[in-house]
C-alpha cells in the first residue's frame, strides 16, 4: 500500500467498520439492572436516592420531601484501550490481520459498561450507597429501625432484584461515549519515533446505587427456602412513614457457580423432596460471567 493521508483515511474508515460491527453485534445485560443517566460535569449528585416517591392523599398543605437530605455523588472516570500498529505492516498489506483487533475491540468496549456494572453490585456487601450503609446490609435505617437487605453465608453470592421501576438498582453514569481514534498523521510523535500508528478506544463513564430497597444480596446457599425468605423480605420494605413500598423482585442474578440452583429454584416443576416447587418462575433467571 502506499502510505498518505487518503489511504490512512480509508484504512481507518475499514477499522472503524469492524469496530462499530461488534460493539453493535452485542446484546448487553446491564440494561436489565442499570439505569443510563447522562453525565454533563465531572460529578454528578443524587441528593433525591433518600426519598423513595409515593403518592398520598392530601390533606391540608402539601408535604414536602427534602431534596438534598443525602450527599451520594457520582464521579466520572476516564477509561480507554490502545492498539499500536506498525507502518511496515501497512506498507506491506499486512494489515488485514488487525481487522480482528479491531472487532475485538468494540466488543470489549460494548461490554465494559457489564463488567463495571456487575463488578458493582458484587461488591454491594462492602461498598456504600446513599444512606452511608453498604448496599447490601442488615441495618439500612427506616423510621427509626434498621431493615436488612442481605442474607450472610459463605458461599458465591446471588441477588434478587426488582427491575421493572423507572429506576433501577443501579446507575450507569455516562460523560462520553465509547469511541475509535487514531493516531496517524507523520507528525504525531508516535509516527515520527516509532513508525507505528496508533488506535484507541476511550470512554467516560462511571457506575453507582440506586435505591437498597431494589435490591437483595445473599451469600447463603441458593434453596428454595433462603429464595422465599429474601423474597418476603424485599416485598415487605416499607417507607418511612411505614406504608408498603411495593417492591416485586422479577430477576435472580447469579454467576456460574450458582446457575444450576438458581434454574433449581425458580424452573423445577418439582423440589427435592417431590412437593410441588411453589416458588417455580417466580422471577426471571440470569447468568452472568462477571460474577463468582
């Protein structure tokens, strides 16, 4: 090939095609458990995660929900994956064996937002949310009482989420979106020095909690029995003022460890004793390979 600015052009016009062919061939899972909220600064705040909406009737004057009462804020950060390729290969017409990178690439970049976050939610049991407890954890304050989310144990954890609300479990922060560069004209200094051209992909994103009460983090054995209890727990949370908030888990979220019991529990016509298993498609079941 001969090298000039036209071929180069052309060349990454055929890199980004791959890219783009990738990155949109994947179906992501993090929709099913994050909210997208659009990031315009380097931070953003959620001071409203304290006030879980619910209508009353009124009686008198209005009562007004405090919108700054929690300081949970979330901060972008900067994420990228960089690819050299040399000139010679170029030069020589060789540079059709980084096409595959390149598809590489977008897929990697279509499924960073599920491994940051469902690296997020396994890391519930020890990193906070808004009220300053960690997401998964036994004493959440409500009304002057500590409510629990979560079930201790040993074993690979599973969560029992509730979807289907406007807002979901968890945010997935965005400041800009995933992008192919380059790095390709002769006075870029990697051109210049080295002789290689350079391909990055970069993004700005974050990812953060939502409301605890979405959500159920257990690290006891995945049973029928620990199944039905987290299953009450979560659809018993209530508000402040005590009235039901209405939370209905439809999606068990497992790793691979756990996914022939979580289809035990929720897909067997039958427990192991034989009694009709009363807690069969109670929810929805996904594996994830981001989890334990």
């Amino acid at each position: 090939m001969i090298i000039n600015q036209a071929s180069l052009t052309d060349l990454f016009t055929g890199f980004k095609a791959a890219f783009a062919g990738a990155f949109q061939g994947v179906t992501p899972n993090w929709q099913r458990i994050a909210t997208l909220v659009p990031s315009t600064t380097k931070q953003e705040k959620y001071a409203w995660l304290g006030q879980f909406p619910r209508m009353r009737e009124w009686l008198g004057d209005r009562q007004i929900k405090s919108m700054a009462s929690h300081d949970y804020a979330i901060k972008n950060k900067k994420f990228e994956s960089t690819v050299a390729v040399p000139r010679d290969d170029i030069e020589d017409d060789t540079y059709g064996v980084y096409t595959p990178l390149f598809g590489e690439m977008g897929y990697s970049a279509a499924t960073h937002p599920d491994e940051l976050v469902f690296g997020l939610l396994a890391a519930g049991f020890a990193t906070p949310c808004y009220d300053g407890q960690y997401f998964f954890d036994t004493d959440h304050p409500v009304g002057g009482a500590s409510v629990s989310n979560m079930q201790a144990g040993g074993g690979n954890p599973w969560y029992l989420l509730d979807t289907r609300r406007p807002l979901k479990p968890l945010i997935l922060q965005r400041r800009r979106d995933y992008a192919l560069k380059a790095m390709t004209k002769v006075d870029d200094e990697a051109v210049f020095m080295r002789d290689e051209y350079r391909y990055g992909v970069d993004a700005r994103v974050n990812t953060g909690f939502g409301f605890w009460q979405q959500a159920y983090g257990s690290q006891a054995a995945l049973d029928g029995g620990n199944f039905a209890s987290a299953l009450a727990a979560m659809m018993a949370f209530s508000s402040d003022e005590g009235r039901p908030l209405g939370v209905n888990p439809d999606l068990l979220v497992v790793g691979p460890s756990n996914r022939a019991a979580a289809l035990e529990v929720v897909k067997a016509e039958r427990n192991a004793n034989g009694a009709t298993n009363i807690n069969r498609d109670a929810v929805e079941v996904l594996v994830v390979p981001w989890l334990p």
